[in-house]
C-alpha cells in the first residue's frame, strides 16, 4: 500500500508540473517581440516599401492598412483575447494546441507535422538507446573488472574523448571524414537524409540496408554524447558495491567472487544505471536538433528549430507540450523502476 500511495503522489504531481511549464513558455511566446504578428507585419512593411510608396497620403494610407491588417493578425492567431482565455483554449479546446493550424503551413495542423516526423525520430532514438546500453553497461562492467589495468585505461582514453567532443563538431567531422566533404578523404556515407531515390520500389532488405547506411553517422553522435556519462555510472557504481562489506560478507559465507558480484553487486550497481533511463524516453521521441540539423534528419528535433525560428508557435507550443508530457512520463517510469530495483526504499510516511 505504501508504494501504491507513493506511485499514486507521484502521478497527481505530474499535472500541476505540466500546467507550470505549459504556462510559462505559453506566457512568453505571446509576450516575447518577434512573435507570428510582427512578422506578418515586417513582411507587408517590406512588400510596401518595395512598392515605391514615398508620398505623405500613401504613407498615412499604408500605416492605416497595416494597423487594420494587425488587429485582423491578433483575431485571427487568437492574440486579441487574455492571457488567460487563450491558455484555456490552447489546453483544452485545441487539445494542447494539436488541432491548431501550422502558421506557416496553413493547411496543416500542428499534429499532423508532429505525426509526420515522429516515426524518423523514433528510428533514430530507438537505435541510438539500445546501442548506447547494449555498449555501455558491459564496457562499464569491464572496466570496473579490470580496474587499473590496462584495457580500463585503454578504454577510459576512447571514453574521455568522446565525451569531450561536442555532438556539432562530431558529426562535422564524420562528415569530413566519411562523407567526401573534403578532398582526399573517403566517400563512404551519404551526406544527409534518411534514405536514397528509388527508381522502383526497394525490398525490405534493400531498404533496410539504406537506411541503416543513412543512419550510421548520425546514430554515431547520439550514441557519443551520453556514452561516455553512463559508461563511467556502471563502473563506479559497480565499483562501489563490490567494494561493500555486505560483498565481503558474502563471500566469507563460501560464495565465489563470480556469484558475489553477479548475484549480488550488480543488481545493487544497476540503480543509478536505471534511474536515469526515463530521463532518456524524452530523447527518444523528441530527437536532437543539432545533429538532425546537420545531417537534414525530417525528425522532430528539425520540426522544433524550424517552428522556433520561423515563430510558428503553433507548432512548438504542441512540440513542447509533447516533449514534457514525455519527459514527466519518463520520470515516472525512473521511479517505478528504482522501486523494483530497489527493496530498502521505505515508503512508510514518518
């Protein structure tokens, strides 16, 4: 009953957390300069000066027409109602803004973007996590079973740089490197994209080759930038409970070392390890906008940067509403997870 109450706070947290940081960004978006309006407006401004008006009546005629255009912008974006209203509305009637049009593709709605770019980001996230823990976590255990020796310090070299090369300059180098970029250097992978024209329909191999061949370079830079952090998690982790007395206690009952730390230590090293993997759900589905950038990835990370840039708020507002509902949905699972993972957590209210 105790972790049920727990799991049960825990659960009724995530709502008023939600509507916090929907309403903050939501708040600064209408009140931030160089909001869907005044680009609207910059854009009449700019054709009215392209068109030669110079007179006095022109002019006063021009500045009527753009105030008369602002206030249709305002009724039309819903910017002419408050604060509040226009919160209620985005939340609830527009279903956190889904069913809103893109501002720059006005015969979409921000879902249907959203929908479009989620399965690329998904292929990519997916990917890059079962990679990163099917590598880390042996590494990290090899490590720590090798501790001082002189495949950990062989391997802590290849750890510390990557980690110490940011995900852009990765991915320009591979780029450079692999990509033909550069002249005299290897033209292996394609410079961007998820997949090759086809001039007839592939087969699932052939498909499933060129895409992998597309994903290649840029599932390299996910991979790198949480390699590092979780590698050197397990095996310290690891480290520290072999290191614990209730290891030594065990093995003065007659345990092996091998039973020791694979039938005792690494369940115990496995709790910072899985704490940490809701966090990662957000990534999973949101993507990175950097590397989706770089190598021209349609995912969402792309979606963001472009709706951000572009001030189609429309279409980041629903974005960020997804993003945190992942995000809280993945802190969630940290904590049921810690909780299986770990017997001594006393839920009891003291």
């Amino acid at each position: 009953m105790d972790r049920l109450a727990y799991l049960v706070r825990r659960m009724l947290l995530v709502i008023p957390t939600f509507i916090g940081i929907t309403i903050v960004c939501f708040s600064l978006t209408r009140f931030l300069p160089g909001g869907p309006v005044e680009m609207r407006m910059m854009r009449l401004k700019g054709l009215g000066a392209q068109s030669g008006e110079t007179s006095g009546s022109s002019n006063a005629s021009a500045s009527q027409v753009s105030e008369e255009y602002k206030k249709q912008l305002e009724a039309q974006f819903g910017f002419d109602k408050p604060i509040y209203e226009q919160y209620w509305d985005w939340l609830v009637v527009k279903r956190m803004g889904m069913n809103l049009p893109s501002y720059d593709y006005p015969n979409k709605t921000a879902w249907e973007l959203i929908r479009s770019r989620i399965p690329i980001s998904l292929w990519f996230g997916l990917a890059s996590f079962l990679l990163t823990y099917m590598i880390c976590i042996p590494l990290g255990i090899a490590k720590a079973l090798r501790h001082r020796q002189a495949f950990d310090a062989a391997s802590s070299f290849v750890v510390f740089v990557a980690y110490a090369i940011p995900a852009f300059a990765l991915a320009m180098l591979l780029k450079m490197f692999f990509c033909g970029t550069v002249e005299g250097f290897a033209d292996i992978f394609p410079l961007g994209g998820i997949s090759s024209d086809f001039d007839v329909e592939p087969s699932t191999w052939v498909w499933f080759w060129d895409r992998a061949w597309h994903m290649a370079l840029p599932i390299c830079c996910y991979v790198a930038g949480s390699f590092a952090m979780l590698t050197i998690l397990m095996k310290n982790s690891l480290l520290d409970q072999i290191s614990a007395d209730y290891i030594r206690t065990v093995i003065a009952k007659g345990a092996t070392r091998r039973r020791a730390i694979w039938g005792h230590a690494f369940r115990n090293a496995l709790i910072p390890v899985a704490t940490g993997l809701g966090g990662i759900i957000g990534l999973i589905f949101v993507g990175s906008i950097i590397i989706e950038t770089i190598f021209e990835i349609p995912g969402m990370g792309r979606l963001s940067w472009d709706a951000l840039i572009g001030r189609d708020y429309a279409v980041f507002l629903a974005l960020l509403a997804l993003t945190a509902s992942f995000q809280l949905a993945g802190n969630l699972i940290s904590d049921v997870l810690y909780m299986i993972i770990d017997p001594r957590i006393d839920f009891s209210k003291k």
